[in-house]
C-alpha cells in the first residue's frame, strides 16, 4: 500500500531506511580510514556492499527527491556523489531520459547491453563497465551542455567537487589508506551498478513493453535494495516510489511477464549464467506473454518519455 505518513523532513517516513544505508556506509569507511583495527577483508567487504547500495540510493533519490527542503536534496546528492566518486546527478540524463526509454526515440541507450559481444557471461558482466561508463559520460557532457542546463551543470559541479575534493584531502592526510579502503569501495559500488544493467536486461526484449527487463524477486534482497530488483514496473512506472513497488509488480508485471524473467536469487541467477551455463544464449520470444493478456493502462512510451524530460527539467 502507498504511505501516507508524512516526516518533519522526510517526505515519506520509507526513506529512513536509506538514510541509515547511507549513515552505515559512511561509518565503515571512516572506521576504516581512522581505526587500523578496521582496515581488513571484511570491512572492505562490508564498504564494497554498502558502495553498491549507495548507488541504488542515488537511483532512487534522483528520480524521486526524497526531502521537502531543495537545499537538503541538493546537499544530500553531494553527501552520496562521495559514496561512489561520481556526481549523482549524472542520473537524470543517463538513466531517467536515456535508459529508461532504450533506443525507442531513435537515440541510443548508453548502456545498452548490446555493447559488450562475448560468448562468455562473465567476461561481459567484467567488462561491461569499462563500455558503458565512458559512453555514459560523454552522453552526460553533451546533454549538460545544452542550453537551458546551468541549473544542472551547477549542481553536477558541486557534487563533482565535493566528491573528488573530500576524497583528495583524505589522500592527502593518508594516501595509502585512502586509495585502499576509500577509493576502491567508491568505484565497486560505482561500477557494480552498471553490472547490475547488463543483469537485468541482458537476453530481455527491449522493444516489449512488458519483457524488457528481468526481475529478481526474493523478499529480503528487495528490502535491503530498497525495492531495486523490480525493475519492469520501476520502467514502466517510474513515478512510483519504490515502496510502492512490490503491490504494482504483482498487479500488472506478473500476469505479463515471461516466467523466467521472473528470478527468484541474483546470486543463483549469477552461479547459473557464470559456471552452470556460462554462454551467452540465443534470443528468444520473451514477449509473448503479454501478447496473450489483456492490455492495461500504461501511458504509451512517447507519453512517458515526454512527462520523464518535463520532471528533469523541474529537479
């Protein structure tokens, strides 16, 4: 059910979950960079995770800003840009305006999984970053470039220095330390999260309206990843809050969906497709589950593509 529990500075009381993902992740690396005690496997184990859970905070957050206050969204942006090296506000036209639509407004999707070609699932899911990231970027640069955009290149500034300006004063203090413990959490979670694209969409139909995307559908990595691993209806419906996710997955994605879009595990999904059965399958007809249901209320793809730029514009 939707909330409708309203916070002094939250706007819905769900988002203290990430609030405390994010107050967890912080704690591991100062404990980290201040306690040698902390500097060992786990804890670097622990801060990759959490890196990874800052970047589904940044999704989430950029599509939806989760405090009343501008000001506290914008500082909030900066605090998780830190998380993951990178300034969070490149979402907004990598992910809400490009990735969202595929390459159905005839532009191409910087990360779509056709860049990585290998026979190999897990040479692709290792390189993919090393593609799409760049490709990412250079999109991001040229869409901030346009005019009308000072608002975002002013913001995508300030989380850019804040994130690499607290990252080089730690290194100045303690190079080692920080390059270890510090930098490589950053980029795991930073390049964890495009992995997690290739995941979701890789050997889907991104044509479909339904079977564009796999699903990984277990009840505690969905509340740990704050809803993450629903991704058809997050497509689809993407101004859902991601509580709402579960209640419109089960409405309106499962009676449509090819079942084995449907994945129970992301870590079974990976032992399948990285040592059970480690090549690349054919394509095959996922869609025609949807063919055979009734049609639902879904705004076309060129209403939604039109409404996701209108509330780019409005961040």
């Amino acid at each position: 059910m939707t909330s409708t529990k309203q916070n002094g500075v939250l706007k819905r009381s769900e988002d203290w979950r990430q609030v405390a993902i994010i107050a967890v992740y912080w704690a591991l690396l100062g404990a980290m960079y201040f306690v040698p005690a902390c500097r060992n496997v786990g804890f670097l184990i622990a801060a990759g995770y959490f890196s990874f859970l800052n970047s589904v905070v940044i999704h989430n957050c950029l599509h939806q800003g989760m405090f009343h206050s501008a000001r506290l969204n914008a500082l909030w942006r900066m605090a998780i840009s830190f998380g993951v090296l990178y300034p969070a506000s490149a979402n907004i036209p990598s992910h809400n305006l490009v990735h969202h639509h595929f390459d159905d407004d005839g532009q191409p999707d910087w990360a779509a999984t056709e860049k990585v070609r290998f026979r190999w699932n897990l040479l692709n899911l290792i390189h993919f970053p090393n593609v799409a990231g760049p490709d990412t970027f250079a999109g991001v640069q040229r869409w901030a470039a346009l005019r009308g955009k000072a608002a975002f290149r002013k913001q995508y500034r300030l989380e850019l220095a804040f994130a690499f300006g607290l990252t080089g004063t730690l290194m100045v203090f303690d190079v080692w330390t920080t390059l270890f413990f510090i930098v490589i959490p950053q980029l795991w979670g930073a390049r964890g999260i495009l992995r997690i694209n290739l995941l979701q969409h890789d050997g889907c139909d991104t044509s479909s309206e339904w079977n564009h995307s796999r699903n990984f559908v277990g009840r505690f990595y969905n509340w740990i990843m704050c809803n993450n691993g629903l991704h058809t209806i997050h497509h689809n419906r993407a101004g859902l809050h991601w509580h709402e996710l579960q209640e419109w997955h089960a409405r309106e994605v499962v009676p449509r969906i090819d079942p084995s879009l449907n994945e129970p595990s992301m870590l079974g999904y990976l032992v399948r497709i990285c040592l059970v059965s480690p090549l690349r399958p054919a394509p095959r007809d996922v869609a025609r589950a949807e063919r055979e249901f009734a049609a639902s209320s879904l705004a076309s793809r060129e209403v939604r593509r039109t409404e996701a730029t209108a509330a780019a514009e409005a961040m």
